[in-house]
C-alpha cells in the first residue's frame, strides 16, 4: 500500500510535464521556474502561475556545462546549467521566467549566463541576518518580484491572493512535516530515499489538492502502521548541502549497509519545515519577508539557527550519528562543517564529513568511509 502510494506521489512529476506539453499551444498554465528554497513560492501562485523547482541533481549533463563553466564548481551549480542549455529538462523548457537569488557566488555568476536563454529574475538576498537593514532590503526584494510577476503575466496580485496561497504552502509543509515527524519512532517508517522523494517530487506538481490528497493518505497509511518491516540499525542523521534523486548516493551507500537516514536537515529535508508564515503580521510581504529570512542555510551569516535546529532534531529523532556532506567547491557549507563537528563532538555522538560530487567515481571510499561509521555506532 505504502509502496503503491509513494510510485503514485513519484508519478507527479510525469503527469505535469503530460500536462504541459498538452498546453503547450494554448499557454494556460504560466510556469516560474526557481532555483532555491528562499524563493517565495506564494508570490508565484498568487500571480496564478506555477513554480517548479529546477536545481540539477543528476550527473548527465555536467560535461555539457563544463564548456562554459569551471570545472571546479558546485555539481549542483553545473548539474542545473547544463539541464538549461542541453533542452533536458522540460521543466526549464517550459518556464516562462526564472526567478533566482544572490545565494552563493557560482549560482549567482551562474544566473548572468542563463539570460541568454530565458527571462531571468535575481532577487538580491542579503546575508548579514541580524541587520535591520539586511531585512528591509529583502522585504523590498520581495515586493519588487511581486512587480515583475505582475508585469510578467499581466496580471494583479492582490493581498487576499497572497494570503490565500500562504495557506496552500503553510498546510504542505505541515503535512510533510507530520509524516517525517513518524521517523522518530524506532525502526523508522520511511527510508531516507522515501523521505527524498517526499520533498522532491512535490516541487514539480501543479496540482495541489492531488499533492494533499497523497500527502494525507501516506500520513494515514503510516498511522496505521501499513509498512514494510525494517531491521533496527543506526540511526542516521543527513546535513550540508541539497539532496535529491539522483543525487542520493550516500543516503542510499547509508541504508545498503544496513543503516537508516532517519532524518534530514538539508533543503530537502527539515531545513524548511517548521518555518510558517506569521499571519499576525498585516503586510503579506513583510510576513513573507520574516519567514524565508530565517531560512538557515549557509549564505546566511550568522547562521546560528543552523545549530539550534540540528541539536533539537538529533534529540527528538535519537540520531546515533551524524553524515555531513558537502559537494565539492561549495565553500559556505564547507566552512559550516568546523561548527558543526564541534556541536556533534560536544553532544558525544559521531560525526563523519563527506566531500564529493555527482559522479559515482568515490562510491568505493565513501563505502568504505560510512561503514566504518555504522561500525563504530554499532560496537
Ligand atoms: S542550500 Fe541554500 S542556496 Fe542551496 S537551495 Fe538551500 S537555501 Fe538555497
Ligand atoms: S550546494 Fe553550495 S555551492 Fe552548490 S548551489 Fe548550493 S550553496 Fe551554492
């Protein structure tokens, strides 16, 4: 049952290049791709169009982007590029506009190069957090996408609307939430690449009452205790840098050998769930503004809430140890990883950081590497 519902949730993202492509005359459907979770997706849907998330996790086309990108960049950086300029990837073909953000130096760098092959938006995120003036900015950033949406599609966005799709992105992200919630209890109901294809397949959906009624009902079969049996073994706990399919060979080198990643941090894990909307604030943009700023990712400086959402999670999901990976050249998760040990080390766990890229070239090492690790939590 569980199984039939996740290939169901998984099928999304086919039904709505199915569906574009049937539009494809006609041009109903408005689509936005985005590059980042700082993107505010309700502005997108509150301009009656859809976001899809675009950021490359497969190995095929990096060779393709090394024609025009150092060699030596993040593989999610040359992963996305190179799906934009081989036509690999409906979902860039598609989009009507691109929306990205002044995240990390090659992305950035990255996004003057795609201008020569769609419409592209960068929004300018400032990363001292706790400046007044940093927020001010970014609350300007928010209205300012707003405009160009506007402008874009020709059309009005009004405060309901924006408050209307608030609502929409605050209840997925509970639903999720519950579900990777249930990974608390011990064996784990899902396996870490279940987790990924939670997160992930969503982002390509159009159609979001489907995605809460498969939401829901993978809640409900899980509730009801409708899953495979798994063996107990260490728990694992996935942080650094995004994650999905494609991408997921440690979460997948992790559970081969007998290990569970009972929970991630990273964009495609918790980093986003537990942010809401505070709807007590009048003004949707500034409401907007307050939650995507505290998103912890490393851009941002200081990035202490980082630490305080990996303390809370390895107590309530009783992690036994801690994977960090960082993708090569990704300097800002890099440097994170020195406060991160520390924090492990201080609450006496263990604590491994791997450096790798899409390519299956290490698969031997990091085998090696990780067993060693689910060894050392097993004696
Ligand atoms: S890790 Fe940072 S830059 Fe990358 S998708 Fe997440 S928020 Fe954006
Ligand atoms: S993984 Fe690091 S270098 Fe790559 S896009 Fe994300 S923040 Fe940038």
């Amino acid at each position: 049952m569980l199984e039939k519902l996740l290939a169901e949730y998984a099928w999304m993202r086919e039904q709505t290049v199915m569906e574009l492509f049937q539009d494809r005359e006609a041009k109903k459907k408005k689509v936005v791709g985005i590059y980042c979770t700082y993107c505010p997706k309700e502005l997108i849907l509150a301009a009656g169009a859809v976001p899809v998330g675009l950021c490359g996790t497969r190995d095929e086309t990096i060779s393709a982007a090394e024609e025009h990108l150092p060699r030596n960049l993040c593989p999610l950086i040359k992963s996305s590029y190179g799906f934009a300029i081989t036509g690999k990837c409906p979902f860039f073909y598609f989009s009507d506009l691109i929306v990205g953000e002044t995240t990390c130096d090659g992305k950035k760098k990255m996004f003057e190069l795609m201008h020569s092959l769609k419409p592209v938006y960068v929004m300018q995120l400032p990363h001292l957090r706790d400046a007044e003036m940093g927020f001010e900015l970014w609350v300007a950033e928010i209205r300012r996408l707003g405009a160009r949406l506007e402008q874009e599609f020709g059309v009005e966005i009004s405060d309901e609307g924006i408050w209307e799709a608030v609502e929409i992105i605050d209840r997925e992200r509970r639903m999720v939430k519950a579900i990777y919630d249930l990974n608390r209890q011990d064996p784990p109901p899902l396996s870490g690449l279940d987790l990924i294809n939670i997160t992930w397949s969503k982002g390509f959906s159009s159609d979001r009452n489907e995605v809460f009624r498969l939401l829901a009902e993978v809640y409900e079969t899980l509730k009801r205790g409708n899953y495979p049996c798994r063996k107990p073994g260490p728990r694992i706990l996935l942080t650094g840098c995004p994650v999905g399919i494609g991408s997921e060979k440690v979460v997948r080198l992790v559970e081969e050998q007998g290990g569970h990643v009972v929970a991630m941090e990273n964009c495609s894990g918790y980093k986003r769930l537990e942010l809401q909307v505070d709807t007590s604030i009048g003004d949707p943009y500034e409401a907007l503004a307050h939650k995507y700023y505290n998103i912890p990712c490393s851009c941002m400086s200081p990035n202490t809430y980082r630490l305080e959402l990996l303390e809370r999670m390895i107590n309530d999901f009783r992690i036994d140890g801690i994977i960090e990976l960082t993708w090569q050249a990704c300097h800002t998760y890099n440097v994170e990883t020195f406060a991160i040990s520390r924090l492990v080390k201080q609450m006496g766990l263990p604590y491994l950081h791997l450096e790798s890229d899409y390519s299956n070239s290490d698969l031997g090492n990091l085998q090696v590497r990780i067993g060693a690790l689910l060894e050392l939590i097993k004696v």
